[in-house]
C-alpha cells in the first residue's frame, strides 16, 4: 500500500507531501488544476520514461519519492531475493527518482541505485494504473493468466505445473544436447583412446618432472661437484697445514692460557665447538663425494625423458608441469563418454516420466480454467452492463496450444475479450482504444477479482470519462467496493463518484504574479461540502445545491 509520497519540483509543483490511507480516495478540482501530477509522478517513480520537460522550470532536478508498506509476502520475498531488502524496516519500501533538467534520471529502491527495467519490475508488483498511457498490467496476457488462476483458486496447481516444465525442459536440454553430439562424441571418443593410451605408455609420475631436472642439474654438473667438494674437503682434513690442524694447535695454545686468565674461557668455548663442526662438515662432504658419481648413460635417458615430456605437452598445448593433471582430465573425459549411451537412455527415461507428469496435471488445469472462465466472464460482464455499457460482451477465450510438447503455463492461451458495439467482432482487450471504456472494463474485472489480486494500490485516472447521473453514482459506488479490499485512488470531475469516496483530497493551482504551484488539500465536513456543491452546481453554488451535496454524503454515511 502508498503510505506516502513526497513530490519536488515537478512540471508546476514546488513542493507537494500527501499521506494516503486505505479505503477509496478520489482526487477533484477544476481542469488544468494538475490532478494527474500524482499519478504522473507515480508513473515516474516507477520507471516510466522521463523528460527534461517534466522538471519545474528554473530547477535543477525533480525528485519523487514513495514509501510502499509491503503487504504482499512475495513482494518481499523479491526484494530479498533481488538484495534491495531494508533490513532496518522489512515490511516497507522507499522507492526514489530524480530526474535533471537535462533528462537523466537515477532509480533508488531503498537506497540502492537500480535501473529503470527494475523500478517497473518491482512497480508492476506494487500500484497497478488505469488510464490512456499509464501503466496497464491488465492488458497483459500473463496478468490476464493470472487473474483468472486466481479466480478457479488454481494457485497451488500452477505453481506445481511450472515446477514440472521446469524439470522437463532441463532433462530434455540435456538429451537434446547428448543426443547431437553423438556424432561427435564418436570422433572424441577414437582421439581420446588414443591420447590416454599414449600418455599410459608413458607412464608419467606425479611431480616426476620436478624430481628429473632435479637430478638432471646435478647430474650435468656432476665433474664440477666432484672437484670442488673433493678440493674442499682436502682443505678441511686431509693437507698438512689443513684448517682442522689449525683450529687444533690455536684451541691448545688458548686452552692452555686460559690457566692464566679465565676471561678466554668463552673462546675456547667457540673454538672447540667450530673444531666439531668442521669435523662433521668434512665427514659429511666424504660420503657426499662417495655418493656422487659420474653416470654418462643416466644423463643420456634422463635427457631423453625430459624431453618426451616436453613434447608431449606440447602436442596437448599446455605447460610441461600441466602434463599429470591433463592425463587425469583425458581419462575422466573418456569415461563419461564411454558411459555416454547409458546416460541417454536414462536422460530419455526421465524426460518421458516428467513430461507424463506434465500432461496429467496440464489436462487437470485446463479443466478448471474452463470451468472458472466462463463464471468469471458472466460476473464481469454484469458489471460492465451496470457501468452504463449495456452492449458490452466480455468473453474469456481458452485456446488450445497444439503442441506435443509441455509449455510453461499451461496447454492453452489465455486472453480477454471484448466489443462494446452491437455488431463488432470481438477484439482482445489489449486493443480497445477508448480510455474511458478500458477504464470502466478494467473496474469490473477489479471489483471481481479484487479479492484474488496481489497488487494493493489501483489508480483510476478520470474513469468516468463521457458518464453521468445514475451510472457515474454506480461507479462510484464500486470503487468504494473495491476500496474494501484494496487502496484505491481516482481522479474524477463526477460529483456522484467523489461523493462516495473514504477520502478526498482537492487539487488547486496556487497563481502569483512570478510563480504558479500546484496544491492538494484534504477536505473534511464543509469544505468538502463546497467541493461537491461546485462540481455539482458549475460556477454558482446556490443553498440547494449544497443542501443536494450534504444529502449526497449522507446517503453513503447510511
């Protein structure tokens, strides 16, 4: 439901904040006042096309902004799922447009900027408008589908029907896609038998590329370890002068001083630690130069191996050091393949099964849209008639889709029809040209399914075009109906209709000699009194036409 909406500087408003509430509410005043700024402004806020020509001249942005109480659990559920939840207030929603005096807009759903496909996503779900160039989530097929699923309370059915379209159309995707790359899978399977069984000859080891040039570097340079380690340990322990004997004759000299100062205690320390150290270093570089070998023939399959390895990844075009898991994702590729045939048998299987499920609950749908159709064309019909539209037909057309293939809402095509002139061929809703009929059309079909529909605001922009007297009373008086069961707001010039409103609020242009603004103003007791009394009565409003208004406010009190 619109709990409020603040409106700055759009076409002729300054500045513009109005609290609605739930009930029928009418907006009234004389023409050109600007009663449709709040639907235009509506319209904008969700995701209408906007103009620099809708900003207020000499401002530099228009700015709209309506606070929605989500009354609808899918609604929130949306906002949740889309991430546009206010967590600090759940059950609201800010929607904000601004608009520059160049045309650029900006959309805001609590907060968060978004674009315009989704502000009219999300207001299709919120305010549904009727009018000529608003919004008409009416005319839609889908909405249409809807209304009348609702209606036949097939919900619960609908819902379990898209499930299994869903499931059928995955299961088939998979054996249609299997199912051509036979062909296909035949060639990759012949190459792919090959490449596995050419790299299982090879018998490649995991991280053996890592462990061979390891041993390859070592290997070719195994002439320069030898004679440097050789050296090394020569100079360690072995010549005469070697640094293990020197180390030795300095360790006894000081040992021997330290009798004389026990301050070179800690050097001898040091120095007899060092002495071990090079004698374990030395004992290690021996059995190192033991170990180490010159070994031709190694180095030649060592050489040999690398380079298959190189080669081999290059004629699968990746890394060398890719090769191990290439060999793993080859193998795991033909062993799917090769359990290919089982896999569509099974997928065949499964589409038939959905696809059976499908159809058994299809036929069970398509019998109760049948059986609600007609009901639900016969009750919107007799309002239509009440309207002042006696010659109107209203049909609800079920055409069968000739298919042996599920489809997503169902086994038929679903649409409004109408002709509002005896002799006319009937014609889908979606292609009636008067506002005022699509208007009076579209109030039936609402105060039928006012009870079955998900969206809580319905705007009426001047239903009651070219109606008078008796009819515009009754048109009032189902807008006041539907007000029990939705908010409800229009814009009238009917006295009848105003008068049965739950609240009204009067549109009036504020004129100076530098500005013109637009105003709207609650009226209550009197002041409505007068407002009634004018559309009413024209430009002289006498004690009798007041006395017709107060009578007129009374009869909806009763």
């Amino acid at each position: 439901m619109l709990n409020h909406i603040t409106i700055k500087n759009l076409a002729v408003v300054d500045f513009l904040e109005l609290e609605l509430n739930t009930g029928f509410s009418v907006l009234t005043g004389e023409t050109g006042a600007g009663k449709s700024i709040l639907i235009d402004a509506l319209g904008l806020v969700l995701g209408d096309r906007a103009e620099a020509a809708a900003v207020r001249y000499g401002a530099d942005r228009a700015d709209i902004t309506a606070d929605f109480d989500l009354q609808n659990p899918q609604v929130t559920r949306w906002l949740e799922d889309n991430e546009l939840d206010d967590a600090d207030n759940p059950p609201a929603c800010l929607i904000r447009r601004t608009i520059n005096a160049k045309g650029r807009s900006r959309g805001f759903v609590n907060g968060q900027p978004v674009p315009l496909q989704v502000l009219r996503e999300l207001g299709e779900k919120l305010v549904n408008i009727h009018g000529q160039n608003t919004h008409q989530a009416l005319l839609k097929t889908d909405e249409q589908r809807l209304l009348l699923d609702n209606f036949a309370g097939c919900n619960s059915q609908r819902k379990e029907l898209n499930e299994y379209y869903q499931q059928w159309k995955k299961k088939s995707s998979e054996y249609q896609k299997l199912q051509q790359d036979t062909s296909e899978r035949d060639a990759r399977l012949e190459l792919l038998r090959f490449q596995v069984q050419e790299l299982a000859d090879f018998d490649l080891q995991k991280n053996e590329l890592l462990q061979l040039e390891d041993e390859h570097k070592r290997l070719s340079n195994a002439s320069r370890l030898i004679e440097t380690s050789r050296a090394t340990h020569y100079q360690l322990s072995e010549e005469e002068n070697s640094i293990t004997s020197r180390i030795s004759v300095s360790l006894s000299d000081l040992t021997t001083l330290r009798e004389l100062d026990e301050s070179l205690g800690p050097v001898v320390e040091l120095l007899n630690v060092a002495l071990i150290q090079i004698d374990e270093a030395g004992s290690e570089l021996r059995h190192y130069i033991d170990d180490l070998e010159l070994d031709p023939e190694r180095l030649h399959w060592l050489d040999e191996r690398i380079a298959g390895i190189y080669d081999l990844a290059r004629k699968h075009h990746i890394e060398a050091d890719e090769l191990y898991a290439h060999i793993e994702t080859l193998n795991a590729e033909l062993q799917q393949l090769e359990n290919a045939d089982s896999h569509l048998e099974n997928l065949a299987e499964e589409v038939k099964t959905s696809q059976a499920e499908y159809f058994k609950l299809a036929k069970k749908l398509t019998k109760e849209r049948n059986k609600a159709s007609s009901l639900l064309a016969e009750q919107v019909m007799s309002h239509i008639h009440e309207l002042g539209m006696e010659h109107c037909v209203f049909e609800i057309h079920l055409q069968s889709i000739e298919s042996d293939q599920p489809q997503q809402h169902g086994m038929e095509m679903i649409e409004f029809y109408v002709t509002t002139n005896p002799g006319q061929p009937l014609r889908a809703l979606s292609k009636v040209v008067s506002g005022g009929e699509l208007s009076r059309i579209s109030l039936a079909i609402q105060v039928v399914t006012a009870q079955f529909s998900d969206i809580p605001t319905l705007i009426f922009d001047e239903v009651d075009v070219g109606i008078g007297g008796g009819i515009a009373e009754m048109v009032g008086g189902k807008l006041r109906l539907l007000g029990s069961n939705s908010q409800v707001l229009c814009v009238t010039h009917q006295a009848q209709v105003a008068s049965q409103a739950h609240t009204h609020f009067h549109v009036k242009k504020q004129i100076d000699t530098e500005t013109t603004a637009t105003q709207i103003q609650l009226l209550e007791n009197n002041p409505r009194i007068e407002e009634i009394s004018r559309m009413l009565g024209g430009v002289k409003i006498t004690e009798q036409t007041r006395s017709h208004a107060r009578e007129m406010l009374e009869s909806v009190k009763r």
